[in-house]
C-alpha cells in the first residue's frame, strides 16, 4: 500500500490483504469509535478548569503493538521469495487484518488500566485517572489527552515507555488542533470546532458553563 505524502515523497507500508481472511467471528472483528458528545464534554470541562492542559498524541505502528491471539499464516510479497515456497506465521496484528483493530483496542485497554486508568462504561473509547483530574480519549492511534497538567505531562510520560507516542500539539489560547477529522480552536473563553463535509464548514462552538443561558 502507498500514498503520496509530498510531491516527491511516496510514503508504503507493508499490509496484509484481509479481504482474503475467511471463517471469521464478526463478534471478535468490532472495534468502537468515541462518540461526538464525549469530545464536546471534554472541551467544556477544560476550559471551566484553569489549571488544565489539553495534547494531541499520535501512537506510530499501533496495531503492531498488539500481539496475535490466533494462527495467521501470510504469504510473503514476490519480491521477498521469488520462489513463493515460504510462508509467514504473523506474531503481531499486521495492518489489513480484519481483527487487528480489535486486538490494538484491546491491547491499549491493558495499557491504560496498566498506568492506573481506568476505562468509561459509557464511551469505552475514553479513559479516566482514579483523581478524576486527567482524561484520554483514544480514535485508533490518535489521543486527546485532558487534565492537569503535572498528571497530563507525567501520562505521557509513562505511556512513552509503552508505545511509540508522538505528542503532535497543545491545545492553547489562539492556537487549533486537529483531532476525530476535525479542527479544534481555542478562544479562550471557548472553543470552536470545524467538521469538513464535501465543500463546506460546519462549527460548532463550546462555552465554560458561566456563559451558557438557561
């Protein structure tokens, strides 16, 4: 699989071509994304606490991370084995897979609970420290990372020893973050965010709870 990332830049990654997989359990393939609500809540709690941070993070490789729970056997690209007489036994969930979404969801459940968090029944995507003071939601490989920021600082931290982690961007006064295929901006007192959907714009806008009217 390739993309152009620049002009003259092509950017590859080795994938498996699940489409081929057969036999599968639908129950063992789902893997869930955050709701909108939960991200519209975390904003207005950020900004009702003066004392908190906001981070984007990015995990590099994530479904490699997580191991294989089953038997999947690969047949190398042409250019490895020109013969074709050997085969791949996968240890990792390779991208492609029809599980591997699942098993990256799972593996990073582990972690977190691993780092003392613990996982919302409510959206299973976002997780929350026992202090009730930090809070992270996870779309795929892509965190938001809420809280203090002594706790938020210290999380990345921690989570660097497990993954590979990128923490792209903060979420300040006058600055904009990219975050669920959307643009978030800070205001200060507010936070605006923009949804691209064909040609056009939609914002919606989070306020701290003085100034909603009821």
């Amino acid at each position: 699989m390739k993309r152009w990332k620049t002009a003259n830049i092509v950017r590859c990654r080795l994938t498996a071509r699940g489409c081929f997989q057969e036999n599968m359990d639908q129950d063992t393939l789902f893997a869930n994304t955050p709701a909108l609500v939960t991200l519209r809540v975390l904003l207005v709690m950020m900004l009702s606490r003066i004392t908190w941070s906001c981070f984007t993070c990015d995990i590099s490789t994530a479904f490699l991370h997580a191991l294989m729970m089953d038997r999947v056997m690969l047949i190398p690209p042409k250019e490895y084995y020109p013969g074709q007489n050997c085969h791949w036994r996968l240890k990792r969930a390779m991208y492609g897979l029809k599980e591997a979404p699942a098993l990256w969801q799972q593996h990073f459940c582990s972690t977190m609970l691993k780092l003392g968090m613990r996982r919302c029944k409510a959206d299973p995507n976002l997780y929350c420290h026992l202090s009730g003071d930090l809070y992270v939601l996870c779309y795929v490989d892509d965190l938001l990372v809420c809280g203090k920021h002594e706790l938020a600082v210290q999380f990345t931290k921690d989570l660097e020893k497990e993954v590979l982690l990128k923490i792209e961007a903060e979420l300040k006064p006058g600055k904009s973050v990219n975050f669920l295929g959307r643009v978030l901006r800070h205001n200060g007192d507010s936070e605006t965010f923009a949804c691209r959907k064909t040609t056009s714009l939609r914002y919606w806008t989070c306020t701290t709870w003085s100034r909603l009217k009821l």
